[in-house]
C-alpha cells in the first residue's frame, strides 16, 4: 500500500509539474514478463521482468545481484545499476530499438 500511495503522490505531482520525470527513454511493460537471467559464469535463473526501455529494464528474481554484476537478460548484455523495493535495475551495455526490445529480452528458459 505504501508503494501505491507514492505512485499516486508522484503522479499527482508529475501532473502539476511538481516533479520532472528525468528519464530519458519511455518505461514499457511487457506483454510476457517472464525471461532469463544469464550470469558471468554461465547459470541461468527466471526472473520477471517488471518493466523495461531501450536503455534497460527493472526485474525481479530469487536473487539480488550486486551492483555492477554484469548478467544477460534475454539475449540482451548490461550491468546491475541499482537495487529496488521488489529487485534491481539493470543498464543495458547499448540502447535498443523499442521495436525489438520484447523479443530480445523476453526468451525461455534455457
């Protein structure tokens, strides 16, 4: 509930500009939010993805990586950036076209 009421206060500032959204690429959220996470040494774990953009994507797994944990989400290469609430953020090594973001990311288990 405490996560919701700062959405809402965030959204309800946001629309009387009391606070600028500094992200530079648009959050999409998947139509099939389960993926893979592939680590540095070769194993795999699901994960949910919770949102995404071409620059990277929040996700929630059994596991919380540190930061800077280079790992692969889908086919997609990037670096732990941040830890969150329900998972950690991860910064893509390049961005990636909107177009094809959901079928890098979003792959079967391996």
């Amino acid at each position: 509930r405490a996560k919701l009421k700062a959405k809402i206060d965030w959204f309800q500032k946001s629309r009387v500009r009391q606070v600028v959204d500094k992200r530079t690429h648009d959050r999409l959220t998947p139509s099939n939010p389960h993926s893979t996470l592939i680590f540095g040494d070769g194993s795999t774990l699901r994960c949910f993805v919770i949102d995404m953009s071409s620059s990277g994507a929040a996700v929630s797994a059994n596991v919380t990586p540190d930061t800077g944990t280079p790992l692969a989400l889908g086919t997609v290469v990037g670096r732990v950036v941040r830890h969150l609430p329900n998972g950690f953020a991860i910064r893509f090594v390049s961005a990636i076209d909107v177009k094809v973001l959901e079928d890098l990311l979003i792959k079967p288990s391996i």
